[in-house]
C-alpha cells in the first residue's frame, strides 16, 4: 500500500487543501486534475496511462496532480458527483474540461493543450480560456458583498422600459420573417430581407461541446481570419432542427439527427470574413461525410473532430438564401440592424421617444486569456 501511494504521488501531486490547490495553479504550464471525492478516491485506471505519458513527453511544463473535492473550496461544486471530472489548466487558466474515464480523449488532449501551452508562452498564439461554472466559487467576503449589492439594486421604470423595448426587436423580427413561408424563401423572396453585412451562420454539435472541445475549434475559427459577430451556447428544439435540416425531413437518418442535435447545447455562432464567408467556412468545415472528410481534407474541422456523418462536429450555411434563412431563425436580432440604421436618421415620433434604443451591441469572442466577461460558459452536469 505505501509503495503504490509513492508511486502515484511520484507522477501526480495531492492537493488536499485550499492552500495546496492555489500552490498547483501557480505552476507554469500544463497541469491536469483528476478531481474525486473522498469516497470514491482518484481514478486509479487512468495512473498507468498518465506514467507512460510522462515518461514519454518528458516535459517540464507538464504537471498531474489529483484533487479532493471535499477538502478544496474552489471545488465544493464537484462534490457529490461520482463521474470522473478532468481540469485543464494552462498556468492557472481553465482550458479544458473532460467528463469520464476516457483514456484516447485524454491523451489527446494533453499532447494537444501541451503543444499549445508552449505556443502561447513562446508569445506565438493567445491563450483560449473557457468558464465552468461550477469553478465561479466566491470567497465568503465576496459572496456577502455580491449579495449586499444585489439588495441594494432596484429594477427602475427606465430598466423595465428597456428590456421590454428589447423584446419588441425581437417580437418585430419574427413578424418580418412570418411573412414568408417556406416555400417563399426557397424561389427568391428572402430576397426582401438584408443582412447588414455578409455573414454565415456556424453550429458547433452538442458532441463537441459536451467533450469540452468547443474552444479547440473557436481557435481555428479565429485563426483562420473569421470574425465572431455574435455567438449564444443553447440547445436547439425540435422546431428548429426540422427548419435547419428540411432537406433531410424524409430520409431514415432524420429521425436520429433530430435526437442528436436537441440532446444536449449546440454553440451556435455568426461568422464574418472581409471575402467569400459562405464559401470560406464550408471549405474549413470540409465534406460532410468523415470518411471522405479524412482522406480529401485531413485538416479540415469534420476530419479532426467528426465522428461519423451526423455527428460531424460542425455545421454551416449551405448558399446565401440559408445564410438568410438560418440567421432569421436563430440570430433574428441581426436583422434589424440593417433597419435601424436606415431609421436613425429620422426624427423620432412621440411613440419612439417612449421607447429605448433599438440598437444591439453584440461582443465577439476575444479568447485573450484574462477577460473572464468574454469567455465560453458551459454548463457540465
């Protein structure tokens, strides 16, 4: 017993107090956490996969450490939860998270979040932070004084005006879009709405988001010269899906992409780029078949991260009349933009003049690894 306690302490660190935790996050480069509760213990399966990894690398930069929840403030959200949990950490920055005792995933995380750490201390790309919520735990200061505050806020009648003229934008644009059916904006008649600049509508899956990729992905977006205009991380409803996927409403596989994309959060995103958006994404998405996706196009998106051909990690805009038809359904704030800008112009009616400012401000995904207000928040059960 004592010598297999040596040997698991000799590959990952025990970090069994608060103190211990803030010690580990201060450590440059990569650490990765087993995190368990006391009843359960740290997943031992995965201690022979970890040796040969570190053997391997022989890197300085990567740290293994395991964590108990039940003694560890910044992790009292984990406690209860028998599912293996694994937290990446780029210098102290969450950049990854992975649920289960998956030892392919977890390999290939470390070597690739390794390569990237080294990236981004070398100044050569920037760091992609991500926020679990159940890592957002405030001192008890801080909680009194969140909650201090809280009580001192008063929604007033400006406020109120406010977030019900926001709902109005979004009640006009689907009355602009419910006057055309389906059919009308197949043949031509979508060309009655405009786009207030080129765009293309992205979907990364909910596999991908739920294995904690998602950001792996945004960062080749990035990468690759896309703008994030707007973004949103939600499932999809049934409605929705039959609206993106009406093509396939009669093949046999309908019925299990429908069950796919509205088990679990899609990250759904508004891509721009100075030329070709629509063809620039279906180009880095590559075929929409994996297998083919392989061996044509082994760098694009489906290849990586694609399993098979309903789940192949990302969706995009097929030409413009789905862009159009795609943003109306699921960024229809967009759209009235473009009419917003015409309307600034004018003197506003007595009516207006009760009423707040239409326009939006949406933030694109930065991704510069300190600026907690722009990151990815994900929602792990």
């Amino acid at each position: 017993m004592t010598s297999r306690k040596k040997d698991q302490s000799a590959i990952q660190l025990e970090l069994n107090s608060q103190e211990d935790w803030d010690d580990a996050l201060a450590k440059k480069g990569l650490l990765v956490v087993d995190v368990y509760q006391q009843w359960a213990g740290p997943c031992l399966a995965m201690q022979s996969n970890l040796k040969k990894i570190k053997i391997e690398l022989r890197d300085e930069l990567l740290h293994f450490a395991v964590a108990n929840a039940d003694k560890i403030d910044a992790l009292k959200k984990y406690r209860g939860k028998c599912e293996p949990t694994w937290l990446f950490f780029g210098s102290g920055h969450l950049i990854g998270v992975i649920k289960g005792a998956n030892a392919q995933l977890l390999q290939k995380q470390i070597v690739e979040k390794l390569q990237a750490e080294h990236s981004v201390l070398k100044g050569e790309t920037e760091r992609v932070v991500i926020c679990d919520p159940a890592m957002s735990v405030e001192t008890d200061k801080e909680q009194e004084q969140t909650a201090k505050e809280e009580e001192e806020k008063e929604v007033d009648e400006e406020e109120n005006e406010i977030v019900e003229g926001m709902n109005e934008i979004r009640r006009r644009s689907r009355a602009k879009i419910s006057q055309f059916s389906e059919e009308d904006l197949q043949i031509g008649m979508m060309s009655q709405l405009t786009l207030p600049r080129p765009v293309t509508v992205a979907i990364i899956k909910p596999d991908v988001v739920g294995d904690g990729m998602a950001y792996d992905i945004i960062r080749e977006i990035q990468n690759s010269g896309f703008e994030i205009v707007q973004q949103e991380n939600r499932k999809l409803c049934q409605e929705e899906v039959e609206k993106l996927y009406g093509s396939c409403l009669t093949t046999e596989t309908f019925e299990e992409l429908l069950t796919f994309m509205t088990s679990k959060e899609c990250h759904l995103l508004l891509l721009a780029k100075e030329e070709n958006v629509i063809s620039e994404w279906i180009g880095k998405m590559g075929p929409e078949k994996v297998n083919l996706a392989k061996e044509t196009a082994p760098d694009s998106l489906r290849a990586q991260y694609g399993t098979d051909d309903i789940r192949n990690a990302v969706h995009g805009s097929a030409d413009e009349h789905a862009v159009l038809r795609e943003v109306s359904l699921l960024f229809p704030t967009f759209l009235n933009q473009q009419e917003l800008a015409k309307d600034s112009s004018k003197e506003p009616t007595q009516d207006e003049r009760q009423m707040p400012s239409e326009g939006i401000t949406t933030e694109p995904y930065e991704g510069d690894g300190t600026n907690q207000r722009n990151c990815l928040e994900y929602e792990f059960e």
